[in-house]
C-alpha cells in the first residue's frame, strides 16, 4: 500500500468513526424509547428504525474492513429482522441483551487498535452466539447466554457521564473534532462571498478616485509654488485669473469630495450589512442542536436507575433547538451535575414514594427554550422530595458559613442559595455519586463563566427546579462602556441590571458597608476603582456630576447582578452600549483576575472587557478605607517605575496593562537593545524582561545590567517560555532577580515578586 493509499485510508476510517458514533448513539437512545412503550405499546415502528440503524452500521463497517463491527452487527441485524418478521417477542432478557450488545459496540469502536485481550474476545464470542441463539423462534425464551456475559455498561457508562470529561468526544473522539454542516447553511456562505466581490470593485474605484484627488492637489500645490515666485510683479489681471483658477480647483475638489464621502457612506452601509450578515451565517455554522449533546443523558439516567433501583421517566424537550458548539461543550458537565443529583436527591425508590401518595416512578424533565436577545433557558425539574432546609442550614452551621442568627433570619430563597457553596451537601454519606458538596458548586461556576445565570426553586415534598439562562453564542455581545478616571472597560449588558444616578446621601452605612436601596433591595456599593485596584488622582473628584457651588453630588451607578450576587459599583460615566466582539488575551496571560479578554472600540482604542464572576469576587473581598491626613487630603499609595523590554507587542501591550492597573508607572522597549539605553537614560525600579529577543536577548541584557555602574542594583525580573533547568541557571548566574516561566505565568504572582523587589 502506497502513502496516497494509507492517507486515503486514515480518512475514510475516520469518517467512519463520526458516521458510526451517530448509528450507536441512536440505537442507544432508541432501546430507551423500546424498553418506555414495551409491553403494552406498539414497538414495530421503534423495531424498524433500530433495524435500519444496524444495518447500516454493518454497511459501513464492512466498507472500512471494520471486522469486529461488523461481526457483531451481523447477528444483531438477524434478531432485529426475527423481530420485525413476528418471529420472535421482545422480553425484558432480550432488551438487556441489545444494551449488551450497545456496549459492546462502543467499545469495540473506541477500541482503534484493533487488538483485544483474550477476556474481550470471549465476551464478544458469548454474546454473538447469544445473538445467533435468540434470532431463531424456538430458542428465543433462552437465557443462559445472556447471564454468562458480563455487563460492560459500568465501565462504558463511567466513562459516557464522568464529569471530568470535557466533552461527549470520550466515547467517539473524532465526532467533535469536526461538525456535519447542512448546505442549506453554506448557500448563505458563497452567496455573501460573492457579494464582497462587488464591495473590493468598489473599494478599488475609491482608491482609484483618491489617488487622483491626490495627484490634482499635488499639480495645484506646484502651481501655487509658482505663483507665489512670480507674483510681485504679476498685475492686477493676472491676479484675478489666479483666483479664478483657484476658485475652479476649490469648486472641483469640492466636487469630488462631496462624491466621494456619499459613495464611501454608500460603500460602508453595504459592507455593513454584508459583515453583518456574514457573522450571522458563521454563527450558525457553529451552531449545533441540542440532541448532539443531550442524546446521551437517557441512556445515564436509566443506568444510575437501575443501580439506585429507582424508577424514573426522563424526557427531554426542545432538543431541536441550535446553540453555540462551544456552548454545548461546556453545558455537559453542570447538565449532568444536575440530572444526577436530580436522581440521587430527589427521587426516592418506589416504596418511598408509594409511602407519600405518589407514583411509584419519577418524573425528570430537560426543557429547552429560546428566550429573547439571544439567550436560552434549560430548566431542569424533577417531582422528588424537593430541597430539605433544615439540612441544607445545619450543613451550613457545621461548615461555618453561618451564624446561628444569621440562620434564623434567611429568607427561602438565601436558604436554597447555599446550595452552590463548596462542601455543602445534605447527603448523608459520600457515594461516586453524591456526598462531596462540589457538584452545584461546579455548575455554578460553569454558568457565570458563560456569562450565565442560575436559580433554583423548590417546593419541599413535590419537587425542585433548576433554571439556567445563557447566550446562545459565545462570539459577541452587547456591552456597555464605563469610564474609571481616564481608563475604559466594557461590562457585559446581560449582567447589568441597572444604571442610575444617586445623590450621595442616598448612601447609607450598613455593618460598616455601604448600601444603597435599589427598588425594594438593600444593595452594596462599592467603587469601581477600588475593586481594580486602580490608584487615587490627589485632588481629583470621583465623580463628574456637580452642583453650583462645584461639590460632586451625585453617583453614577451601575447595578451589576450574576447568580444571586447583586452589586452596585460606582463609576465616573457611562458613555455608550455596542456590539463586543472579545479577543482572549493570548498565550502569555492566560488568567488575568478581572479581566475575561479585550476588544477595540471603533476609535481603535483597545478596551479590556471585565470578567463579571471575578469582578463580584473581588468586590466581596475589598475593604478598602481611605486614609485621611490631618491636612484632609487623600494618602496616595507608593508605586514604582518599571521598564519592560519585550519583542512582542501583545506581550508588552498586556505585561504594561497589568502593571498600569495596580498603580505602576510603566516604560516599554521592543528588545535588549532598546531596553539598555532606555535603562541607562531613564530612573527605574526595576526591569521585567523578555529572554528571546532579537539583537540582545534577556541574558545578555541582565548581564550589561550588572556590569554597569549606574545599573548594577537594579531588580531585574525575567519572564520567558525557556523552562529548562539549564536556562534557570543561567538566569541566576547572570544575576536575575527573579526567573518566571510564560507557561506557568499567573499575574498575582506577578504582581507579589514586582512588590518585593520594588
């Protein structure tokens, strides 16, 4: 086999792959439809649809030369045609056998290598048999076959729920890396790419047109020159064609710049329209249905069931809706927290629920629904025993997250909040299950992290529900502008609640917290400022808005709410709500506290767009307290200057944000050259430099550093992505201060070594 061919055969095996992770997954998901309406309903049209979903499994194992695939296909393919013939019954034992043959299936197909231990082979060899056996009328009502095969489930089931896993790609992992893609969603595509073609035509004619503006005010400046060379002795005739020549050039350029701007409008409405439109076909290329994600869940429900020997009805509604992929991939983890602890929590077994006069079986419901602005609602409830609160607060007390007073007073609502704090948990012991107080404390992390919301209501002895409301892309959103001094931040519109205006004596001081009252709710405020740990202006009023005798008296808000947080924070003006689309801050700054990305605002001023769960967090932790000297002046915090010497304009664009925000005074240099001379001209406290770079690298740097007399006490701090030991050493033997890798970078770290050295 040449190399064409064993490429060819990669990719066709790995179209294989996706093509038959969907047949399985439906086949899965149809043996729960099968096993609902067995015996009493009509199973013949679920018994052709299985039947179809094998065959053409087998098809396509065999064109693949997928054996072991097929080999079992085969005989699943026989017993399904005996079911459609009237030739056979299904039972219970056979519906046990079609799960078994389920999971051998997935693990057949993880199974790449195509080697299998000696155990695997005789399981596969028992249950084909078994299958060949119950294909034929008179030994259908056998069963000793199906009790010699092990159940494979507990394994293929570990794996197809963990909530470790980052996606539904552990069964199947080819299926995510790529996205099946109706034509009906690329028609869009070509037809706008096309259409772009008209707009680069267009865009050509105007620079065509300014070019000749250009050269036509070149030509007149020459002239002009000219005139201006000869006109002491030009007479008064001449003088007048002059400005009549200059007249008629004004009246031309005029002309043409009058046509120009309304065709360049005319330009910029269509290519407009067309981005616009453009982002909206991209984003439903990305867009995948809920069933994608969710057809696992029956199969996890009826295996955590059948273990906890509880009856359970579990629908699911609004599968057909489309949401961000990304969004899915995150949505598996706290969806399954939730059925799970739906099912270990809620639902009690039979004779439980018999006891309180309901039905043996309980009832979960997925729903999924379109919500406005872009958002969608997934609301999960079961009809168990709701959320115990006397639990819920003595696990609280016993933690140490409440005060006996403190727990006498919650409100319902506050009570069923604690819910999502980590170790809280009303189980009475620790099972793979439940037990560990982490679950809803994951989840909600999972939801703020997509700019979500959760809530939770529960009537206790009917039931709980779970409301979770998202965006349903990740790629832009609308964000409102605020103003923090003369620095910029975007805040997410979705988590804004509100912005007002309030005079300062509507600030009222409540267990030493400031509190303002927003429509009937105590709510704190804090300075925006503060949280970021921006540095005071002396003399400079924190708020813009003035009285006549020029005190500032009143506030500019804005209400910030995610899960149940709610806060207000101060800020200097809020100057307009666009469209955000975010840019990740790169490699080298992975996780900066407070900030989620950046974006450009149509100035071209890079604005850093807050993280709204970490901008909460901080708030919460932030007490900080003005310290008035006797003169009533504001004491300003000590800060530093610091040269940063990086090639990289990302890098030196976000290691200078960083710094600026906790109050340093920040020089750059584009690379060890530039860096010395800066640090010979200029007074410093410390350097932070980059190693690789061009010309003199951070070595080199450090060790012109130390060898000169003006410098030789300067803290020098180098960041690199050269991790080895032997680059560590050299650090130190050149004289760094401090040697920090880029790919375990981490700005309070940061931060800590730059106070210490300053």
């Amino acid at each position: 086999m040449d190399k064409k061919e064993e490429e060819f055969l990669k990719r066709i095996q790995a179209t294989f792959l996706i093509e038959a992770e969907e047949h399985v997954r439906a086949f899965s998901s149809g043996l729960i439809e099968l096993e609902k309406i067995h015996p009493d309903g009509k199973v013949d049209e679920i018994t052709e649809i299985l039947f179809r979903e094998i065959h053409s499994l087998k098809g396509a194992a065999r064109s693949v030369d997928h054996k072991d695939a097929e080999s079992v296909c085969q005989p699943l393919e026989s017993v399904f045609s005996a079911l459609k013939n009237k030739k056979i019954k299904l039972s219970p034992d056979l519906l046990g056998l079609f799960y078994k043959t389920s999971d051998l299936l997935t693990k057949v197909l993880l199974n790449t290598s195509g080697t299998h231990s000696g155990d695997d082979r005789k399981i596969m060899r028992e249950l084909i048999t078994q299958l060949k056996e119950s294909a034929e009328p008179n030994l259908h009502e056998s069963t000793t076959a199906v009790e010699k095969i092990p159940d494979l489930q507990p394994a293929i089931s570990e794996k197809l729920t963990s909530p470790e896993s980052n996606s539904s790609s552990d069964i199947l992992p080819p299926s995510r890396e790529s996205v099946r893609i109706r034509i009906s969603k690329l028609d869009p595509l070509l037809l706008q790419a096309e259409e772009l073609l008209q707009t680069k035509i267009a865009i050509s004619q105007r620079a065509i047109e300014l070019e000749e503006i250009r050269t036509n005010i070149g030509s007149w400046i020459q002239e002009t020159q000219k005139w201006r060379s000869q006109r002491s002795g030009a007479s008064s005739e001449r003088w007048n064609e002059w400005m009549e020549e200059n007249d008629l050039h004004l009246n031309d350029l005029e002309n043409r710049l009058t046509s120009l701007a309304g065709h360049t409008q005319k330009d910029q409405h269509n290519l407009s329209n067309m981005v616009d439109n453009h982002l909206d076909s991209m984003k439903q290329i990305l867009m995948l249905p809920v069933s994608s994600l969710v057809e696992i869940f029956p199969l996890m429900v009826r295996e955590i069931a059948r273990e906890q020997n509880k009856e359970i009805d579990f629908k699911i509604n609004g599968a057909e809706l489309e949401i961000d992929k990304r969004i899915l991939e995150e949505l598996k983890d706290p969806l399954i927290h939730l059925i799970r602890n739906s099912i270990d929590h809620g639902i009690g077994k039979p004779q439980e629920r018999i006891l309180k006069n309901k039905p043996a079986g309980g009832k979960i419901r997925l729903d999924f629904s379109a919500r406005e602005n872009g958002q969608v609602e997934i609301t999960l409830s079961d009809d168990g025993n709701g959320i115990d609160k006397a639990k819920l607060i003595k696990a609280a007390l016993k933690k140490g997250l409440l005060s006996e007073e403190a727990a006498a007073i919650l409100e319902p609502e506050e009570c069923y909040n604690l819910i999502y704090q980590s170790g809280i948990s009303t189980s009475s012991i620790i099972t793979d299950i439940s037990g560990h107080g982490l679950g809803l404390s994951i989840v909600r992390e999972k939801v703020i992290k997509l700019n979500g919301k959760i809530s939770v209501e529960s009537d206790p002895g009917h039931g709980t529900t779970f409301r979770i409301l998202l965006p349903m892309t990740l790629s832009t959103f609308r964000g409102i502008v605020v103003k923090v001094q003369e620095f910029a931040f975007i805040l997410p519109t979705m988590n804004v609640e509100r912005v007002m205006k309030i005079d300062r004596e509507d600030i009222r001081t409540v267990e030493n917290h400031e509190t303002i009252l927003v429509g009937d709710k105590v709510t704190s405020i804090v300075d925006l400022r503060e949280v970021l740990g921006l540095p005071e202006k002396r003399n400079s009023v924190s708020d813009n808005m003035e009285t006549e005798n020029g005190i500032s008296n009143q506030i500019r808000v804005v209400v910030l709410s995610a899960a149940e947080l709610r806060i207000a924070f101060k800020v200097n003006d809020i100057t307009d709500e666009q469209q955000v689309l975010v840019k990740p801050l790169g490699k080298l700054l992975k996780r900066v506290r407070n900030i989620s990305g950046a974006t450009i605002l149509g100035s071209g001023k890079v604005v850093p767009v807050l993280n709204i769960s970490d901008l909460m967090k901080t708030a919460l932790r932030v007490h900080v307290k003005a310290k008035v000297s006797r003169d009533g002046d504001l004491s300003i915090r000590k800060t530093g200057k610091i040269l940063v010497v990086e090639d990289s304009i990302t890098s030196r664009t976000m290691l200078k944000n960083v710094l600026e925000t906790s109050g340093y005074s920040v020089v750059t240099a584009f690379d060890g050259l530039d860096g010395f001379t800066k640090a010979r001209d200029g007074e410093f406290d410390l350097i932070l430099s980059d190693v690789d770079m061009p010309r003199v690298n951070g070595f080199e740097l450090t060790t012109k550093i130390r060898a000169d007399k003006k410098l030789k006490e300067m803290p020098v701090i180098l960041l690199t992505a050269l991790g080895s030991q032997a680059d560590r050493e050299h650090g130190i033997d050149v004289g760094a201060d401090a040697y920090i890798i880029k790919s375990s970078f981490d700005q309070g770290n940061l931060l800590d070594i730059v106070k210490k050295l300053i």
